[in-house]
C-alpha cells in the first residue's frame, strides 16, 4: 500500500502549472520582442549560441526537482510489515461493572468512574502485558481481547456507562465465563482476571465460575468499589432511584460476594477507598505473578521510500547542471538538441 505521511504537502503541486503558465507567458513575450527586430528566422543565424531545445529541457528538469522536492516533504511510504516478536508478560482481563449501582458517588466522583481510573493507570504501568476489557451488568460483554494496544484499551473507557447494557443486575458469573473466553491459548503464561465490582444485587454462580477459571490457571483479584454505608443512586435530573413504594434505593458494598470470589479463584480481595492504596495493592501482585514470552504481532511503520526520490533528484539536478542553456562553440558539429540544416547548393 502506497501512502503519504504528510499529504498536505502535496498541494505545493500547484505550483508546477502555475510556474509553467509563467514560462509559457515568458516565451511568448520574448518572441514577441524578437520579432520587433527582425524575422526570428534570420535572427537564429545572428544568436547561433542560443538553443530553445536546451532552455525548454533545462525548465521541464527544473519542474520535475520541483516534484520531487514535493514529494520528499510529503514523505512517501510504501507497504506495511507485522513482525512476529517475543514479548515477556501476562495476560490482563479487566472486568469492570456498569450496572446502575455503580453510579453511586459513596466513592468519589462515584464508584464507576473510580473503577475507570484504576484501570486507566494500570494500562499506563503497563509494558509487556497483554490487556482485555470486558464489561457487564445484566449481561457482560467483550469490549477488546487481550491484546498489546494500550491506546485501544484506554479509548474503551468512555463506552463503559450503564446505557451500554440493557439488562441491569450484576452477573458476576456470566462476567467471569466471558472473560475466561477472552483469554489467549499460549501455554506458560501468567494470566489474571480483575474484577471491579460493588457485587450488589448479584446473581448466583459467581463463585463456581471462579473455581473453573481457577482449573484454566486464572487467578481472580476482586476490587470492591464503595462501602457499607452506602448511598442512593443518581438517575439524572437531580433524581434517585426509587423502589416500588417511592422510597429512595440505598445501595451498599457487599464484600462478602467479592471475598468468596477472590478466595475460590486463588487471588486477592481488595477494597478500593479514596486513596491509592488498593492501586498500589493490585500492582505488586501483578508484578510477583509468573510471566512468560508472549507471542504477538506488532505492526510496524510503513517503510519510508524519501530516500529513493531523493536519489532521484540529485540524479535530475545533476542532468540539469550539466546542459547548459546555450550552445558550446567547441561542440556545434556535434548537436543532440537539435537537427542539423543542411546548407542549400
């Protein structure tokens, strides 16, 4: 695939016809003068040096420098690679809860966007690890497979809102199961499912699917975001919800749901609060799981091809340097601009 790195360039193309119509204009008045003097014809023989083939050649070479130099400034580039590299880590997936509760601002600015955070700046202390992202509710959905792109990663943040799922409730087992899926097949390697929930309103399950997940070698780390106390839960507008009788819900952390879970998944369970301390948590046992090399295709830049059309203009240049614009006397028999006029008996 052939490409420019700086299109935008491309429009100083523009000047080439503008600079053409110049010379073209240039010529016409020349001639026109000339023939203020005489015929152009008997003119010829009195400027026997001067060569229109040689001054056209040199300007058409002067236009093609002008190209190229374009060219050269919009950086052209050709094909792509992706090479297959051997990078050590573990393999990530994020599971991270968006049902309603987790509007909830007990933890501030409020218990999902606190989860958001966490994963943010764990994508950033990130370097040879392979990420996946899962969200759930009601349902839990694959947002990106474990992969490399931390830019990726971290432009799915802004989908994880509880609009993205229909079906509220907190399905932590159906969480668990998706995120085992999103797993890669390489042997070896550490793998580690993180959980963000307030585990509130939970279906049943939760705690089989993570002694499964435990069998395939994935360790759980629960991070329970709120807390005991509770609060409402914001619905827009200033309101709250509400339950059946008018009441406003009060949703509370349920840690004995993400203890189970950590504990039946051989991992830790972790309460996050206002402070860094469960980043910090998560971080060192990531750092003292196994790892291993991982297999991944990286894709490489495209291959910068400037250098060949600069070649190619010194050769222009060089070529428009060495005709010269008017005849040499030493080599008038010898003329390949031009065709000799056979003198008249």
């Amino acid at each position: 695939m052939f490409r420019f790195a700086h299109p935008t360039y491309l429009y100083l193309l523009a000047l080439v016809p503008l600079f053409i119509i110049i010379y073209w204009l240039y010529q016409r008045r020349m001639k026109k003068n000339l023939r203020k003097f005489g015929d152009p014809e008997l003119l010829k023989h009195l400027m026997p040096e001067v060569s229109v083939i040689r001054r056209n050649l040199k300007f058409a070479l002067m236009m093609l420098a002008l190209t190229l130099a374009v060219f050269m400034l919009a950086r052209p580039q050709y094909g792509t690679r992706n090479e297959e590299v051997k990078r050590s880590g573990i393999e990530v997936v994020i599971a991270v809860d968006v049902s309603n509760s987790m509007l909830c601002r007990d933890i501030q600015p409020s218990r999902l966007e606190k989860a958001k955070m966490i994963v943010s700046k764990l994508v950033d202390q990130f370097d040879s690890d392979r990420i996946g992202l899962v969200m759930f509710a009601g349902k839990a959905l694959t947002l990106l497979p474990v992969t490399s792109d931390y830019v990726s990663a971290k432009m799915f943040l802004d989908q994880m809102e509880p609009s993205a799922i229909s079906v509220q409730g907190t399905a932590l087992a159906q969480a668990i199961s998706q995120a085992q899926r999103g797993f890669s097949t390489t042997k070896n390697v550490g793998r580690a499912l993180i959980l963000i929930t307030d585990a509130e309103d939970h279906e049943d399950g939760a705690v089989e699917a993570a002694k499964e997940a435990k069998k395939a070698g994935i360790r759980i780390f629960v991070l329970s975001v709120g807390t005991e106390a509770g609060g409402p839960i914001p619905m827009g507008g200033g309101n709250y919800k509400t339950d059946n009788t008018g009441q406003t819900v009060i949703t509370r952390l349920n840690e004995s749901v993400g203890k189970d879970i950590a504990r039946a998944g051989d991992g830790v369970y972790i309460h996050v609060d206002q402070t860094e301390r469960a980043q910090m948590l998560l971080s060192k046992e990531l750092d003292d799981m196994q790892k291993a090399d991982i297999s991944a295709k990286m894709f490489s830049e495209y291959d910068e091809q400037f250098v060949a059309v600069a070649i190619l203009l010194f050769v222009v240049l060089l070529i428009d340097l060495c005709i010269a614009e008017k005849k040499n006397p030493l080599l008038r028999n010898f003329n390949v601009f031009s065709k000799q006029v056979k003198k008249s008996e």
